[in-house]
C-alpha cells in the first residue's frame, strides 16, 4: 500500500530540488529494488528506526521498507483552473495524488526569480489555493447541474446530491476549502458523493518551507516562516521547514561526511526524513512488520485494521483462511533478541479476528484455506 504525495506549488519555489533529494535518497535503501515509476515518480522509503533495528537484529537476505511515492507535479500559475500554463496537466496530476505537499518559498536569492517578482508565502499559497478552489467548484456546479436533472426523478440520493452541492457551492464560493467543509450530520450517501467529486482541496495537505541555509538557524524568528505556519494552524495542517538546497548536497555525500555536515548545520538528522514521515502519517497509515532470517518487512496499513485485514494485505489468503496471529512488540524482540526469548517471557500474544493492530507489531499469522 503505497501514499502517493503530489509536490506543488508556484514556479522556482524548490519542488524539483525537493524531488531530486528525494529520489537520490530512495537509492539509499540496501537490498531494496527501488524504482522510478515514470520520470517524474520517486518511490522513496520512510525513515523508520524500528525497521533498522530488526534488519540488524536478523541481517536478512531481503529488506522491504514502507514507501511513499512522491510525485513531482509542474509549477502552476495563475489562471491554472482555466488551462492557462500547465493547468490540466498540474490539476489532474494533484487529482491522482492522496496527499499534498506545498512547497513555498521562504528565501531570499536574487538569482532566482520568482514568478511575481517577490518572496511573499502567504500570496504564494493563496495563488495556488484560489486556484484550486476554482476547480473545485466547477466540479461541484457540474454535478449540481446533473443532480438537477436527475432529482426531478424518484431517486432520492440525486435529491440529496442536490442539497448537498448546494451547501457545497455556497462554501466554495466564500473560497473556503473543501476540507473544512461541515459534514458532521452526513449520512451514508452524501459521504459517499462528497469522495466520488474527488475534491483537490479536499486532500490531505502539508506545507513545506523551503529555506536558505542561514534560515536554518532561526526558524522560529523568521517572519516568512511564521506567515507559512499561522496558515497551516488556521487550517489544521502541519508544517515542515528544510533547505531542498542543502538536503540535495547532503544526499550527495557518504555517510561519514554526511553526519559531519549535519552537525556542522545543528540538524540531527536530513531534513528529508521529516518530509517523508509528514506524508506516510498524513492518511493515518502505520507499519506493522514481518521479520526472519529471509527478509524483513514493513508493511502499511490503515490505522485501526483487524488481524486478518492486516493479513490480507500480504495475501487475501492469509485474511481469507485467518486462525489466529501470533503477536510480538517490535520493542521485545530487538531486547530479547529471539522469538524463543519472548515466547518465554511471556510476551508474545495469541491474538484473534478482532484484535486491532498496532504500529510497530511483528506478526507471523496462522490460516488455513
């Protein structure tokens, strides 16, 4: 199961040299056959200590991490809603994505124009939002108008189609976002239409701000970075602040030099670790592992997943012959350093169908089909 995050944002904002740090960190991964879907898709593994830990525990022949693919979309401009630039392009790229990364600019280079001729993150996400709120709503009224259409029948779902891309259109209109649209008393049927519009606004999002080195060192006091995060506070999104400058150097060198350059900078770890993390966690995904001397293996699942839904996820035969999942905290198994250790400690568990599953469990699963 992988998260595909859309990079965007408005032209010479840093989302290729965000892009291209991150694919040369999915290169990184021994032993994982990583690839590159299409030019502009990199699938990149997700940072995960846990996972580290059991790779050196077994010393497998076969790792496979948990993966985010990222996707690097074209800039866009004002008037994208209309087709102007690369609009059609850039807005069905963002329509195919789960996740949303904004990348907005918070440096100050001469050398590198900016689109409007000023460094200004708060008209940079307002261009993109209106944006986007504008292809929302002509989405909205096109199904409103087939609504119209078809609740002069008896089907009473196209009637409340009718309601609900009312209050929709109106919401839009005042250029609010899709996602802060109230649906506490939907029933059934209007969720169900509200995710068949596959609403860009509607997506998970974090903003990414996008630094020179020297704001590295002062991220609390610098006020384009304060204008970034009072936005995404006032819209219930997170943020992340790195230097796509420096995360592509810093992916550029080995490990040894790598720590150096990091501590020379204060930064404990790239700051493309935060970036990869933000989007795994953004639709409420977690890992539950597999681990042997063969291979060890992450594997993502949504939060709040049975057994044997988690099962499912390695073979529908494993969820369809489900019998029990035998159970090991990943914590446990590093300490005692054997499942016979564990197992004798008392602290693997014999689990059922409804035992929900948590981040970090090792699960070796019993069926029969």
């Amino acid at each position: 199961m992988a998260l595909s995050v859309g990079i965007v944002g408005l032209p010479n904002v840093g989302k290729s040299t965000l892009f291209n740090a991150l694919s040369r960190k999915q290169a990184e991964a021994a032993n994982y056959a990583f690839c590159t879907i299409e030019p502009n898709i990199g699938v990149v593994p997700v940072p995960d200590p846990r996972f580290d830990a059991l790779v050196e525990l077994y010393a497998p022949k076969k790792i496979v991490p948990a993966t985010v693919d990222f996707v690097d979309i074209a800039g866009l401009v004002k008037g994208a809603s209309r087709g102007e630039g690369r609009g059609n392009a850039f807005l069905g790229n963002i329509r195919e994505a789960e996740a949303i990364a904004h990348v907005v600019r918070c440096f100050e280079d001469d050398n590198v124009v900016h689109v409007d001729n000023r460094v200004d993150p708060q008209a940079d996400i307002e261009t993109i939002e209106t944006e986007l709120v504008l292809k929302d709503l002509d989405s909205v009224v096109k199904r409103l108008d087939r609504a119209r259409r078809a609740s002069k029948g008896p089907n009473p779902v196209e009637k409340k189609a009718l309601a609900l891309c009312e209050k929709l259109q109106a919401h839009l209109d005042e250029g609010k976002l899709a996602r802060s649209f109230d649906r506490s008393d939907a029933d059934v049927d209007e969720l169900d239409i509200l995710r068949n519009l596959f609403l860009l606004t509607d997506k998970p999002l974090f903003y990414v701000c996008n630094v020179s080195e020297e704001q590295l060192g002062n991220l609390d006091g610098d006020p384009h970075i304060a204008a970034v995060r009072a936005h995404a506070d006032a819209h219930g999104a997170k943020t992340v602040c790195i230097s796509a400058k420096i995360e592509a150097e810093i992916m550029q060198l080995d490990e040894t030099e790598r720590a150096e350059f990091l501590e020379s900078l204060g930064l404990s770890a790239p700051g493309l670790d935060q970036v990869i993390r933000t989007g795994y966690e953004m639709l409420d995904l977690i890992t539950f592992f597999t681990a042997g001397d063969p291979e060890v293996h992450a594997w993502t699942i949504q939060r709040g997943m049975t057994a044997p839904q988690s099962a499912g996820k390695i073979h529908t035969d494993f969820e369809r012959g489900f019998i029990k999942a035998e159970v090991i905290w990943w914590e446990d198994l590093v300490t005692m350093k054997t499942e016979a250790a564990v197992r004798a400690a008392g602290k693997l568990g014999i689990e059922g169908k409804e035992y929900v599953v948590r981040d970090g469990d090792v699960m070796h699963f019993r069926f029969n089909v």
